[in-house]
C-alpha cells in the first residue's frame, strides 16, 4: 500500500496504459509483486478466502510492518522513487519521480522555502507535524542556506528552465520526509 500510494500520489508511475497494451501485464504484476511488494514485507496474495493474515496471527504477528526483514526497505522507497532505481539491485525501473515537475505542477509560491515546505507536508502526511519538526524538515530544503537563498535559487530556475541545482534541494527534502516515521506509518 505505501509503495503504491507513493507512486500515485508523486506521479511517479511509467509503466504504459495497460488497458492499451495487455500483454504488459504479466510483466508488470510480477515486477511489482516479486521486486517490489515482497521485499517490503507484503506478501504476494492471500493463502485463502479469509484473506491476508490478521496482525495478531502467528508466525509473523505483524507482517505488515516494520520488522528487520523490510525495514531497509522501506527506507530505500525515496531513492527508489527519485532514481527510478530498484529496491532490491538497483536496476531501472518504471517509476521515477520528475521532483521539479511535480513540485512545480501541485505547489504554489515555492520560491519560498516555509510555504513549500508547509504544502508538501500537508500534502503527505496525515497530521501536521509541530514548528520544529517543520523546522527540521526545512533543513533538509535549504541545505544549511537561508530561506533567501532558496528563493533565488527557484527564480534562476524559472527564468532559466535549468533545475539542477533546485533538483539537489528537494531531493534532500523529499528524501527526508518519505523516510520520515510520520511517512513511513501513514
């Protein structure tokens, strides 16, 4: 579910119109089942009519959540979505994230780093986290720069079209907050 709402909800998803081209899809459904879904800890479907296990149901009590077989995982989701680059072996995959584009198309004002930041936490996670988790995650934008600087940092790359150097930036920031507990729990 996290893995496939990130991709929906980043606009991350390659993968062509399978409506359009059905032959994909044995291809694609055993791509994001055996690489992506089941290192996370998912497994590929139900063992029966009753569906998945309850988390309270042995062996695996929680097979759902963080354990140390999926945690790293887990972890490698923003890489994976800004790389476009495997879970497991870090081969190219169909589903990256064109960070400029998408912060460009779903945010207002982001030349300024604390309405950026404001917008794309209340985008993401479930609750609004306090001023100095805001704080910390404005860090992870700036990148030690003050707010000033990322406002001419987004200009230059309106007027010049040449993300780059925004690119690094909300990578860092992107990065951080999908691997935030406050992400990874939602």
């Amino acid at each position: 579910h996290l893995y496939m709402t990130s991709l929906n909800l980043f606009n991350a998803n390659g993968i062509p119109n399978l409506n359009a081209d059905f032959a994909l899809y044995p291809t694609v459904s055993n791509y994001l089942i055996n690489r992506i879904l089941k290192p996370m800890g998912f497994p590929d479907y139900p063992g029966s009519v009753e569906g998945y296990p309850g988390f309270f149901k042995s062996p695996g009590y929680s097979n759902f959540w963080f354990d140390q077989t999926n945690i790293g995982h887990r972890y490698r989701l923003g890489y994976s979505l800004i790389n476009g680059k495997s879970l497991l072996n870090n081969t190219t995959i169909p589903f990256k994230i064109n960070l400029t584009q998408f912060f460009t198309q779903n945010f207002t004002n982001q030349k300024y780093s604390n309405q950026l930041v404001l917008q794309f936490l209340e985008y993401t996670l479930p609750e609004m986290p306090d001023a100095a988790r805001i704080a910390y995650f404005e860090n992870f934008l700036l990148g030690g720069l003050s707010p000033i600087n990322w406002y001419f940092e987004w200009h230059a790359y309106e007027q010049s079209g040449d993300g780059t150097a925004v690119e690094i930036a909300l990578g860092n920031f992107f990065d951080a907050v999908v691997n935030s507990p406050e992400f990874q729990t939602f």
